[in-house]
C-alpha cells in the first residue's frame, strides 16, 4: 500500500484550491497536525473545534470547516479512501442534524428531554456518501403526541418553527460560514405541504398516492437524527411501497423518461470537455446512481440483498445475484468512485456544489494538478474514456425499452391494423377475433381499465400474438391468456415484464397452451413469471437445509402472517419454475419429483417451526417432550408431483403426562394435537398469498377416529399389536422430516424394528392381495392415462415392494426406486422391473401437469410428453407404457402366483 503523501498533498491544496489554502491560514494548529501527518489526531481536532462553544449554530459552523479540511487534506495524500471520507461527512451531518433539532426544540422549550421530530436521510446523505460540498435532503417528519411544545402552539405549529430554526442552524450563511445547504423538497407534495409533517400524513401520502421517483428516492431512505427509533418504524411500514413483491420493469420505463428529461434539459456540453457536468451529463454519476437504483427497483422485493443504500454495494450485490454482469458492476463501480472524487476536487476550490468542470482553460489545469496529473486535457481525456463506457452500459438499460413497443402499439389500435395482424398470423375468424380482443380494452376486462394499462397492454399485444400464433396450441393458449386476465385486478406490471423481456412470450404461449395446472397458477399469481428471467430460473432447488435457510430469511420484523404468505410465494414460485423446466424437457421429470419433494420438506421445516414458536407464547415448552413430524406416501418416498397432497403423521416423544410451563399449560397429549393442528393450519390454510399443500393424515394410528398426535410409546404399542397389514406398508415408506436429530432417530429405530418383526407370510400374502382387490374394486383408473391406478401401474409396484420388504426384511428404505433396486440385487425381482418403475414415474409426473385428467392431451402435449419420458413419439410413449406393466404383470405373477390383465 502506497504511503500517504502530505508534504505533496498541502503543497497541492495550497497551489491549486483557494478554499483549502484559506483554510489552512486560518486553522494553524490544524494544519501543524497535517504536516506531520498525524491523521487521527487531526481529525479528532476538527470534531473538538467547536466544542468550547456554546451557541449551536456557531459550533457546527466550526466543526464543519475543521472536518472539511482534514478530510480533503488526507483525501489527497492517500490516507483517506473515498469511502472513509464520504462516510465521514455523513456521519457528521447526522450528528449536526441531531444537535440543531434538540437545539430547535429547547429554543422554544427550555430543558425538555427532545423527542418527537425526526429527520430522514435521502440521496447521498442517505446512503452515507455525502459529497465534499453537498446539500442534504431530509424529510422531517413528528409525532403531535410527542413532540414537546409551548401550552399556547398547536403540534403543526410547533413543528413548522423547529423546522425553520432547524435551517436557520444549518444553512444561514454568516462569517465563520454555513453547516449544510438543506433541500427540503423532497417531502410529500412540497409544493403545498408545511416544511414537517405528521408521520401519519407522510404515511398516507406513501401508501395512496406517492410518485414513482418518491420510490427510487426511499432506496436509500435511514432515519439519522433525532426519534431515530420512530423514523425507522417508519421507514418500515412504507416497505411494501418502495419493494414491490412483483418485479417492476415500470420503474425503468420512469428512470428512462427521468434520464431523458434531464438530458434535454442539460445545457451544458455533451462530451467532456470544459463545462462538463460530471454528474449529469451522459456517462455521469447520475446514470451509473440510476443504473443501480433500477435494477434495485425492479429486484429488490425478491432479493432483499439488494436493498443496499450505498451504490457500489448495491452493484456488487445486484452482480453477486445474477441480476446483472460482474464485469458491468465492476465498471460502474470503479469509475463511479473514480467520478465521485473528480467532483471532490472540483468542490474543494471554493467550497461550491459544483458538479461541472471549469470553463477557463487555466482553472481546468488547477483542478487536474490538484488531482495529481499533469494538466486539465489529462483530466478531460480520462473523462471521455469514463463516461463512454458509463454512457454504453445505461444507454442499453434504457434502449431496452420503447422502440418495437411503439410500433406494436400503433398496430394494436387504428382501424383494421389488428384484423390485418391476425390474418397474417393465420388465426381463424380474425374479424372476430379482433372485436373480442377490442373488447378486453373497451371495459370487459377489469385490469384493463386504466389508460396506462391499456397503453402497456398495446406494446406488448401483437408480439404476444405472434407468440401465441407460432405456439403449439394457438388457440388453446389465446383462450387461457384471455381467463387470466379476467382474474386478475392488475396486470400492468405484467405487461411490463412482457415488454422487457419478449423472450418470456414464447414460453408464457407454452404454458397457456400445454399445461392447465401452471396455467392456472398463473391466473392466480401472474408474478410467477417473474423469477423466470433469472440465470438461475433452469436450476433444480439446492437441499433441504440451503431451502429451509432461503425460507425461512424475510424481514427482521416479520410475523408469524408474513412466515405464512412468504413460504407460500417462495413454495410457489418453486413449483411453478420445476413445472416450467418439465414443459421445457430441460430435466428428467424423477430430477423434478425429488426436487418438489425437497421443496414440501423445507416449508414443512420452516412453517413447523414458525408454528411452534408462536404455539409456544401461549402454552409454553414441555422439558423433555418434542414433536416429531413423519412423511409417508410420496412425501415419505421423496418423489411429490405437481398434484401430491402430502401425507404426514404426528408423534410426540417423552411422557404423556407431562404438561407444559407457558401462560396457559396443557397436558402433553392436547398440547401436541393442538400443535399440530396449528402445523397443518399454517401447511394449508389459504392466505393472501393463496393456498399451499393439502395436507392428509389418515395414515396416523387408528385412521380418522384416532387423535392426531400421539406419543412415541402409544405409536410404537399400536404398530406392533393393532396395525393392519395396510398399515405397516404404509409405514415402509415413512420418513422422519421435522423435530429434534436424537427424536428423529428413535423413531426411525421403532419404524425398522416393526418393518424387520417376523410375520405370517401367508397372512400376509393373503392381505395384500384382497387388499389389491378391494382396492381395484372402489377405485379404479380413472382414464386410459392413469398409470397409477391401472392394473400393471405404480399401485401395484408398491404393493410388491411392501410385500417383499416385510416378507424379506430387506431393502427397508423409504424410497420405491431405491428399494427396487434392493430387493432387485438379492434376488428377490427381475431388474428390468426398475426401469419399469422409472418409465412409469416419469409418465406420472409429467402427465400431472401435462394430462390431469388422465386423458390424452392434445397432440403438443403428447409431444412434450414424449420427451419427458425419453421416447421419440407419442406412439413410443405408449409402448413403453404398454411394455412396462407388462414387465410388472410378470413380477405379479412371480411374486404372488396371480394372473394380471393389462
């Protein structure tokens, strides 16, 4: 690390910079302290400048000028980095800002504890990144219930003069200088508001009618001064209105207007040059700001990382979630700190907030030698390199949007144009077609109802049609688009997201037109486009444990509600995205049904815990007792479908007649079932968010007539003396997913030690064949497509694996594919079986999505199918299928010495 240089930097500051040179005259004892370096001590002589003085106003003034010319000192000997020196200002217009309030306050009541008024921090102040000569733009905001005033002064009244005494402190200009320029214009409706405001007003103002660029100001919104706690409430009950849950491409069609009025609006040069404005001429701080705080809007209420005040922070961490190029951030982040001390340099001359560089050639050359190079066209040459490549990056964020949008829109409406478009598209009756669709616009459908609305809707309608067009079912996908919209009370960001990302109406047309579940869980949550557009839209779902951490992560302050809703979207999404890659043949469909397994799990994991911890305020613990939650079924199995319900049994460890030690204590025995059906409630009770698992739990001890909970000991004595044979093959597939490791583990010992207990084998046999029987009887497939339920199907695959397991001992494992393979090398089955099995799963899984109703889809469908099972056609799909139960008809045989027709 290069040492600082301080001889070099005050022959510097007081050849080329006025202000710093002045400075130095006039503070001696500073200057000493910098001309041997002595940093901190220096620093803490500028804190202590004003101390000795009693009068606010006259302290600060003191204070300020002494930090100023420290910090620009060590700024230009290297011992400071920007980020220290920004960080620096900042925490002393907090501090000023907390004095002159409490000083504000006890001008007009003498020795009252100051509560009740806070100040807001927003731009660069905000994100802690003031400049060397910045303003600051609070929002003051107070509590008429708290703040302390005179008998005779209303609350606003009493408001508004701390307010004004607030700026005088501040901003008055007198002769030992001024603290901070205060930019109150940031407020609420500033134009007609007082300069404070009730924090109830500001609230209303935010929930019901703020502005766009109110939301990308609140990015790096902090309460810094005065009733910090209150500010931060605040700021926290206005989240939803700055990070939507949905992703928000509006926010850059606003940016983009923003850049483009203040581009026209710049008078100054357009390329570096003398009179650049380097914060908002093209390629400016500015742009790379609103590069980041797009991004930041459009992400950030999916990826609470990027919720970051700071603007290299909140690249690196929009970079570190694919949400844009590594490299883009590093540009944008180095230049950034590389524009952010040219502007330093240009303040530091006489302490003005300029962004522009000189016009005289001569004042160019000072600012450039101030910053070490040679002269002013070394400065402008950097400049040109900085700013083009700022100026590429944000000018492809932007260009994104508006040039085929305005095309579209004009063929979306005159008269005829969107006959024409649906003639050369080939869809049939476009006369029709047209007046149906004209309709949607003209008040049929509700979210098309407001003019932005219809004005997004019409840049994306013929691109859409086009996608729908060239879709395997144009029809099919056009009809499922027209029921969604019908549902839904808005859909412009929607159209929004369709726009930025035309890629995703290829693939919204296959979803509409294949798949009827996902279209329909699109009609109920048209977000679920949104993490489509990530890189990581294709990957399967880590681990539970990774799942169970990105579910359980949400707001520091978020309520047992908000677990609820927010383990539903995260759930949703999931399913949506593993349903997306199964349409798209991206992952084999047993990749897929392992994943939605992992998925139920984490939320079972997260919810269970949630519901505990709020179970627990009222009813307290039980030492020595814990719930145990074991998946059977497909659960248990570790392969859900889209359509599984999961299949859950409650036990308790311990005595059951122990009681717990809350508030309001309970015996073991109800404690535990309440608790569990407070576990189910928060598995499937619908919330805002929508529903989430069907949740079953016939399989526990006794069916529907037992309790819903029972203790290890009454379900170890159940299954070794009053189980049924149906019973104990349903407990080969069980699975201990939610309680305490040693818990878990003496459940799993009690379910091996009565799978492994000896047996009547031809009781045995003879059960589960009626039991087969009985079954085939009651319920019977349910088309010609239902492998499950179809004699040489899935149901009888796992009536030979349970009988093999119990009859055997062996391959006692949860999973059927695994206990095939088992019980397939000891000899117990043929191998081919296990491909069978495979074969078969794959069709189940796929057709839940692509063929609920177990009949044959639609000839696209078919083809996706096709492909999800391995195979080159449809007709290939039913070989297959054919050939498989008839390779589980043989294993029946063999096994039970019974015919099968299949």
């Amino acid at each position: 690390m290069t040492r600082p240089d301080w001889t070099n930097a005050l022959a510097r500051a007081r050849a080329h910079a006025p202000f710093l040179a002045a400075g130095l005259e006039r503070l001696p004892d500073l200057a000493a302290l910098l001309v041997t370096g002595e940093e901190q001590a220096a620093l803490g002589w500028a804190r202590a400048a004003g101390a000795a003085c009693e009068d606010t106003g006259v302290a600060l003034r003191r204070e300020k000028r002494a930090l100023a010319l420290a910090l620009a000192v060590g700024d230009l000997a290297g011992a400071f980095p920007l980020a220290r020196v920004v960080g620096e200002l900042s925490t002393f217009a907090d501090r000023a800002l907390d004095r002159a309030i409490a000083a504000a306050i006890r001008e007009r009541v003498a020795d009252c504890e100051p509560a009740g008024f806070t100040a807001l921090a927003l731009g660069k102040h905000g994100a802690q990144e003031l400049n060397y000569s910045s303003d600051i733009d609070p929002i003051l905001l107070y509590d008429p219930a708290k703040l302390p005033r005179r008998s005779r002064d209303e609350p606003g009244e009493a408001a508004q003069r701390i307010a004004r005494k607030l700026v005088e402190l501040m901003s008055h200009v007198t002769h030992e200088g001024y603290v901070f320029r205060i930019d109150l214009r940031l407020r609420p409706a500033s134009e007609v508001t007082p300069l404070a405001i009730p924090f109830e007003g500001a609230l209303s103002h935010y929930e019901s009618s703020a502005l766009a660029w109110e939301r990308a100001a609140f990015i790096r919104a902090r309460s810094c001064a005065g009733d910090i706690a209150a500010g931060e409430a605040f700021l926290a009950a206005i989240r939803p209105f700055v990070w939507r849950k949905s992703l928000d491409f509006g926010a850059i069609n606003e940016i983009g207007r923003l850049t483009q009025r203040i581009r026209a609006n710049h008078s100054g040069p357009s390329r570096p040059g003398p009179g650049f404005n380097i914060k908002q001429g093209r390629g400016g701080i500015r742009e790379i700001e609103f590069f980041a705080q797009t991004h930041q809007l459009i992400h950030g209420g999916r990826h609470p990382s990027v919720r970051l005040r700071g603007t290299r922070a909140s690249l690196d961490a929009l970079a570190a979630e694919g949400l844009i190029e590594p490299g883009d951030a590093q540009v944008l982040g180095e230049n950034y700190d590389r524009l952010r001390t040219i502007e330093h340099r240009l303040q530091m001359m006489a302490d003005q907030q300029t962004h522009s560089l000189p016009t005289d050639p001569v004042a160019l050359d000072h600012v450039a030698q101030l910053d070490g190079l040679a002269d002013g066209a070394a400065l402008v040459s950097e400049l040109a390199a900085i700013t083009e490549a700022v100026g590429q990056r944000y000018d492809r964020l932007i260009e994104q949007h508006g040039g085929e949008a305005a095309e579209t829109r004009v063929a979306a409406r005159g008269g005829g144009a969107l006959e024409a478009e649906l003639e050369r598209l080939d869809y049939p009756d476009p006369a029709e077609l047209e007046a149906r669709i004209q309709g949607w616009r003209a008040g049929k459908v509700r979210a098309l109802r407001s003019e932005p609305a219809r004005a997004a809707f019409d840049g994306i309608l013929v691109p859409l049609l086009e996608a729908f067009a060239h879709a395997p079912e144009p029809m099919r996908a056009l009809l499922r688009w027209e029921e969604l919209l019908a549902g839904l009370p808005s859909a412009i960001n929607l159209f929004r997201l369709l726009e930025a990302r035309p890629a995703l109406l290829a693939l919204l047309a296959r979803i509409l037109g294949l798949a009827p579940p996902l279209a329909d869980a699109l009609a109920r949550r048209s977000d679920l486009l949104d993490p489509l557009i990530d890189a990581s839209a294709f990957d399967l779902p880590g681990p539970v444990k990774a799942l169970v951490e990105q579910f359980a992560h949400g707001e520091a302050d978020d309520d047992y509600e908000q677990t609820l809703g927010r383990v539903r979207r995260r759930v949703g999404e999931l399913r949506f995205k593993l349903g997306v890659q199964l349409i798209e043949g991206s992952r084999d469909p047993l990749e897929l049904g392992e994943a939605l397994s992992r998925v139920a799990e984490a939320a079972l994991a997260v919810l269970a815990r949630a519901a505990t911890a709020e179970f627990e305020k009222v009813h307290g613990r039980i030492a020595g007792c814990d719930m145990v939650v074991l998946g059977l079924g497909r659960l248990g199995g570790g392969a859900l479908t889209h359509a599984s319900d999961l299949d859950l049994v409650f036990l308790f460890s311990g005595e059951h007649t122990r009681e717990s030690d809350g508030p309001r204590p309970l015996g073991a025995t109800l404690y535990f079932n309440r608790l569990a059906q407070r576990v189910i409630a928060a598995l499937s009770v619908p919330t805002a968010e929508g529903a989430l698992y069907e949740v079953d739990t016939r399989l526990r001890p006794s069916g529907a007539q037992g309790p819903i909970a029972v203790s290890f000991a009454a379900f170890a004595r159940y299954q070794r003396e009053s189980a049924w044979t149906w019973e104990h093959m349903a407990l080969a597939r069980a699975r201990p997913l939610f309680g305490p490791a040693t818990a878990m583990k003496d459940l799993r010992a009690i379910i091996t030690g009565v799978l492994a207990a000896p047996r009547d084998l031809v009781k045995l046999k003879a059960d589960v064949l009626s039991m087969r029987a009985e079954m085939a009887h009651h319920k019977p497939a349910r088309g010609p497509l239902d492998i499950k339920l179809t004699r040489g199907g899935l149901v009888d695959v796992e009536f030979i694996t349970h009988y093999l397991q119990l009859s055997s001992g062996t391959a006692l494992t949860p999973s059927i594919r695994n206990a095939l393979a088992g019980l397939a090398k000891a000899g117990l089955l043929a191998p081919e079986i296990v491909a069978a099995h495979a074969a078969m799963s794959r069709f189940l899984i796929a057709s839940r999505l692509l063929a609920p109703d177990a009949e044959a889809p639609p000839p696209a469908a078919r083809t996706v199918l096709a492909s999800a099972c391995q195979c080159g056609d449809w007709q290939a799909v039913l070989a297959l299928l054919a050939e498989s139960r008839r390779t589980v008809a043989a294993a029946w045989q063999a096994v039970f010495g019974e015919e099968l027709e299949v």
